[in-house]
C-alpha cells in the first residue's frame, strides 16, 4: 500500500471539531475530512440508511488513498461502525481500517471521575441509543451514567446563534435537568462533536458542580495513542500539512460553515457519493 492520508468522516458540521483536535495533537499528519452534509443529519434514519451511506463515505476516503479512516460522527459510530469493522472491512477493504469516536471516549472516564457519577449531554439519537452508557458501563461497572437529550443546542448551533439568548436558557435547562437526576455528578461529556462550539458557556452554567470534557480531545489522544501501537498503521499515513475537505453540499455553503466550526478560513470540494456502492 502507498502512503495516504488520515480520513475523517462526518455526516454534517460537527466532526471539523474532532479534526481539529486530529490536527492540534499529530500535528505532522495530513488529513481528508468528507462531510455527507446534503444527506446530515443521520440521527434520525433507520441502521440500513446509516450504514449505506457511512459505507459509501468509507469507499470515497479509501479509493482517495486513506489507510484509516476516523468516524468523526456518534451516530454512525453509534450504529454502522460494529457491523463495518466485522463484515465489511474484511470484505471490501481488508488493508484497511476504520475507528469511530465513541470508545475512544468512554474508556478514558474512569480516570476522570471521583464520585463514579457520570453525566452525558448528547442529541435525542444518541440518548435513544445508549451507547455511551453501555460503552462506560462495560469498561466501568462501577460508574452510574445518567443522559440528557438536547434537540435545541445543535439547531442553534448550526443557526450561528451559539451567544444568543436562546441558547443561554437551553443550556440552562438541560444542565440542570442533568443535574436534577444526581447531584454528585461530578464529570460531565459533551457527546455530541458541535458542542465544543458552546463548550465555554456550558463550563460557564455547570460551573463547579463538576468536570466538562470534549470528546474530541480525548479521541485525538485515543489517536495518537492508536498509532503508537500500530506502527505499521502509522507508517502508511502521509506527513503533509496540506489537508482537504470535501462536501456532497453546494460547496460555498460548506466553506461558510466549515469556516465558522473551525474559525479559518476553508475551502472545501464538491464530491458525488456512489450509492450503488454495497
């Protein structure tokens, strides 16, 4: 195999902030971030939709060179990674490899918290599912997690309304609907990959009731750490600064949003998905 870069993959906006942690921690690797943005957001889709499309992203980042590919997204980690990296990966693409971003998060909580009281704040689909609640309870049995959906703080969010009046008393609400199932909650996890973008204003209403961590620090850990293991992994990823981003949105949308999740400017690229690709 010749040497390419790290994919990252995300059904919408969100996983420009875990690229950008990729970005800050291996600072020597390049990157291709592709975002299913005219098809975002998956949450609410069946499994069979959700694994076609990650499935189809997969195909565009390999056949573009990637050895590995990142899924920056909680649903598709969520739902299609297990069933990828058992049947499909073998099947299609048996070089290569995919990870996702649920894991690589939950195993680390154990370090963080004293109480053993967890909270996890994340979108309707990832509550519904319970996958971080399962993930950490597997690795820690001993920590109780308790979840709070927030539907409105990813809308706002992508409304750039992320100092608005609004967003105040939602962040409001949920931290303290979070707060009311346990009072000694004592480390909070931002599951969704758009909250870092308000992550100052939830330290802020938290305040010392307990620890606020981004998932996308300790995946890019998680990473980094992977890599270090897996030297014949590392070996095969590109050290280049020059990253691209692709979209299978109107690419000036993409380039306005993308610039204002990760504050430069982007210049991403059209790209058509192959949805005969099974």
């Amino acid at each position: 195999m010749q040497k390419g870069p790290i994919g990252v993959f995300d059904s919408g906006f969100g996983g420009l902030t875990i690229l950008d942690a990729f970005i800050q921690e291996l600072p020597d690797k390049q990157f291709y971030y592709l975002g299913d943005n005219a098809r975002a957001p998956y949450g609410s889709r069946s499994f069979e939709v959700i694994h076609q499309y990650t499935l189809e992203a997969l195909n565009f980042l390999f056949t573009a060179g990637c050895p590995l590919v990142i899924l920056a997204c909680n649903t598709a980690s969520a739902k299609a990674l297990r069933t990828i990296q058992q049947r499909d990966i073998p099947k299609y693409w048996p070089k290569r490899n995919v990870l996702g971003v649920i894991r690589p998060t939950t195993e680390q909580i154990g370090l963080w918290t004293k109480t053993r009281r967890v909270g996890i704040l994340g979108t309707s689909g990832t509550v519904k599912s319970d996958s971080y609640k399962i993930e950490i309870e597997k690795f820690f049995p001993d920590i109780t997690v308790y979840q709070q959906a927030c539907p409105m703080l990813v809308p706002l969010i992508e409304n750039q309304e992320t100092h608005s009046k609004a967003m105040q008393l939602f962040i409001k609400q949920y931290t303290d609907a979070l707060f009311q199932f346990d009072a000694n909650i004592d480390t909070v996890v931002l599951a969704c990959t758009h909250y870092p973008l308000i992550e100052s204003q939830i330290i802020q209403q938290i305040g010392a009731r307990a620890r606020v961590i981004s998932q996308g620090i300790l995946v890019a850990k998680a990473l980094k750490a992977y890599l270090q293991r897996h030297l014949e992994t590392d070996a095969l990823c590109n050290k280049d600064l020059y990253h691209r981003y692709f979209t299978t949105e109107d690419k000036e949308l993409f380039n306005s949003m993308a610039s204002y999740f990760l504050n430069r400017k982007v210049q991403g690229e059209h790209v058509q998905l192959n949805s005969n690709f099974h």
